[in-house]
C-alpha cells in the first residue's frame, strides 16, 4: 500500500471544506496512509496559469511534484484538475529530458529536484484500484434502489496521452465504485459532455447552457448526480442555485462522491457537512431512507445483490416454458417491481397478493441455464411461501395442503389398487407428523 500526500488544491479547502471533511472520514475510515505536508502551492490550473506562460505552470508543476518526492510520497488529490495538472506535467517531464533538466535547473536554486518516481493518483483511482473490497466490507446503509448519475469531469480521464486510469471514451470504475454502494450507475446520453465551467470566463450563458442541458437531461431520472471535480460541483451546485433562483424548474442533487461512499458507511450528512450544499440534498437523503428501509425488510426474505444480478441478467426469461406461452407474463419484471427498477418505490406488498407469482412452473430450466445457478424459480419460491402465509393461495394448492395436514398425503387410496390386487398400504406416521408440524407453526 503506498503512502500518500494529500494535495487538497485551492478550490476544495477554500470553497467547499465540506467535500475535505468527507474526503478526510472515509480515507481515515478505510485506512488509507495519507498525511498533509508543507509548501504545496496551485497545482496549477492549466485553464489559467498556462495561458499566462507554459514555463510558469511547469515549473509550478514540478515544484509541487518535487516536494512529495523529498517526503518519499506519492500524491493523492480529490481534484480533477489538480489530477490532470500534475500528471500531464510529469508525463511531459518523462517523455522530455531538456523540459526536466531546464525545470531541476530552477528548482535546484531552491534546494529541490525532480527524479520522476512520485505516482499521482486521484482519490477515484486509489479508491477503486486498492480499496473497492474493502469499501464493500464497510458498506452498512447500502444505496440498494437509487440511480445515480455519474459525472466523470473531463479531467479525471483526459489527456489520455498523460493519464491512464480510464478508458477516455467510455470509462467504467467510477461507475464501478459507485455501484459498489449498492446502487446503480446509470447510463445517459450526455455523460461524458464537458460541465462547462472554463467557459464562464468568457461566456457565462454558454457555460449555464451547458450545466442545464445535462441538469434537464437527467433530474427526471436520476435519484442524484455524483461527481469527484470541485469545478463540476460549483457548476452543477452553484449555478443550479441560482438558475432556480430566477426561476427555473430545476431539482437535481449533487453529491461529492466522498459523500456518497461516506453516507453508504454509516456517516451521517450532518457530520460531513451535507447542509452546506446550495442545492438542497434532503430530497435524495429522504429517498434513500425509504428506499433503504424498504430493501431492509426485503432483505430478510432475498439476498438483495444476487436478485439485482438476476434481474439485471435476464438471460433466461426466454426459455421460461410459461413466459413462451403467455404473452405478457415476464417473471424478470416481477422481481424488477420487487427491486423497485420500474417506478419509484418497490412492490414487494402487491406482488405478494398476486396470482402472476403462483405461474411458475418450478421446472428448474433457469436454474439450470443460469451461470451463477441462481435461478429465478428460487425467488418464485419464496414469494409463493409468504404469499400463502397471508392466505394468497389458489385453491387446488388450499386444498392440497388442507389434505397433507389432515393426512399426511396428497392423496387417498382407492380402490382401484384392490382390482389390480395391490398390497393394502402401510399404516401412515401421520399422527407422529402431525405433531412435528405443530412444533412448525
């Protein structure tokens, strides 16, 4: 495990401290090695220091890169832009010999150097890449129910030339860790489109153009945007704020992705500082507590990670000799109303009052086709006992049970056995089972 600078920047400490203190719990948490050390400066941001001279924004650069070499850490930052600075500016410094020797030749004046063995890391990368086991172990409020939208920031996976981490095009661990949560990680068609943040500096009404587009693309279907970029926050939180102060219609939470993993582990938002938000965040913290209470009582009946892969699978509904013949009956649905994937809330109350559950065949074909060897029908199972304990039964099936309790068969001899001269039967245990099914109930 690596020890690590933390390497805050200027946004986060100064701006929004909320997103440090949520950031601090769940490193301590997890037990990440971190520690702050002196003489960081801006990372600094290309958008500005770049344009003002190429050598300042290297040296600056390499100044910050140098000093957690001296310490013997690598650096671990929560910012997209500070990432994408100081790994473009290393990776250039490798690739480039007389870049690396012009900058040492300065910062030698000042008692530093850069050798180039410092790692910069986001804290999506050393999240996803040495602690998603462990954050799974941590998770006690799962997000079991929520859809969440992920905004990656252009920054945490571009330039790809100077940042590997991710797939640039279709990135997939910070959906990953999200889902991680127990939630789900939803796909949209502007995931990738730019916040628009550097563009307030020459065009604000461009650059709200773009943060409303992406808002009204997914506030109808996303319990939250997440994010891990203090620029995307500001753009999706404070502008979003003032938008709806003049008027428009929007409701999207946005929530630090510290904040997400930290709510999942049992903090509360009070402790991290959660009502510092402008756009209120009490929406999606009342969703998910009912959504949370609601897979709570559930899960006393399924194992809620395998139904999800389950439903998310599919696979064998087309073999499902019943789903062949009825047009119209999708037991995949059915534990898709259980999970709550196709409205709001989830219909477990309902379902159970059903007759629909009672048409599986319990002929094992999923079961046998499935590659986890789940098995739709063992679901089927469980909805048609609690199903029957609140008197939802059909009657052929009433009558049979009535008959084994009374009995102990499911059937009575007749006298069709005489004629085929078959031996009388046995006397029945059913007084000692009787007795059994009464220790039972």
């Amino acid at each position: 495990m690596s020890n690590y600078a933390l390497f805050l920047g200027c946004t986060i400490p100064a701006r929004f401290p909320y997103m440090e203190k949520s950031t601090r719990i769940i490193l301590d948490e997890l037990g990440v090695n971190y520690r702050d050390i002196e003489g960081f400066t801006c990372c600094p941001t290309k958008s500005v220091i770049k344009v003002m001279d190429e050598k300042v924004w290297y040296l600056t650069a390499a100044r910050n890169l140098a000093i957690a070499e001296k310490e013997d850490l690598d650096i671990l930052t929560p910012c997209n832009g500070c990432y994408a600075t100081l790994k473009s500016a290393e990776h250039e410094f490798i690739v480039n010999n007389n870049l690396k020797d012009e900058v040492n030749s300065k910062l030698d004046k000042i008692g530093l150097e850069f050798k180039g063995y410092v790692k910069v890391k986001h804290l999506i990368e050393v999240l996803h890449d040495e602690f998603l086991d462990k954050i799974m172990s941590y998770i006690q409020t799962p997000m079991y129910g929520m859809n969440i939208a992920v905004h990656y920031g252009c920054h945490l996976v571009r330039p790809s030339s100077a940042i590997h981490f991710d797939d640039p095009i279709e990135p997939k661990k910070f959906d990953a860790l999200v889902e991680v949560t127990g939630a789900k990680s939803i796909d949209y068609d502007s995931k990738m489109i730019c916040c628009g943040s550097s563009l307030s500096n020459v065009d604000e009404e461009g650059a709200i153009a773009l943060t409303r587009d992406k808002i009204l693309n997914l506030q109808d279907i996303a319990s939250a945007l997440v994010l891990c970029c203090p620029s995307c926050f500001m753009q999706f939180d404070s502008k979003q704020y003032l938008m709806k102060k003049s008027g428009e219609n929007l409701h999207l939470p946005v929530i630090y992705i510290s904040e997400l993993l930290g709510l999942a582990m049992g903090f509360s938002p009070k402790e991290m500082g959660m009502d510092m938000h402008r756009i209120e965040n009490e929406s999606f913290l009342n969703h998910w507590f009912k959504k949370y209470n609601y897979y709570k009582a559930i899960r006393k009946h399924f194992p809620i990670a395998d139904l999800k892969r389950c439903y998310d699978c599919g696979a064998c509904v087309q073999d499902c000799p019943v789903a062949k013949l009825q047009e119209g009956w999708d037991p995949n649905e059915i534990i898709g109303k259980i999970l709550g994937e196709n409205g709001e809330n989830g219909e477990f109350d309902t379902i159970i009052k059903t007759t629909d559950i009672w048409k599986c065949l319990d002929c094992y074909t999923c079961y046998e086709l499935c590659p986890q060897k789940f098995g739709m029908n063992k679901v089927f199972d469980k909805l048609k006992e609690l199903s029957y304990k609140i008197g939802n039964i059909p009657q052929p099936l009433d009558s049979s049970i009535t008959m084994f309790k009374k009995t102990g068969l499911l059937g009575e001899p007749t006298k069709i056995r005489k004629k085929l001269k078959l031996p009388e039967l046995k006397k029945s245990g059913v007084e000692d089972l009787r007795s059994l099914l009464e220790m039972v109930e």
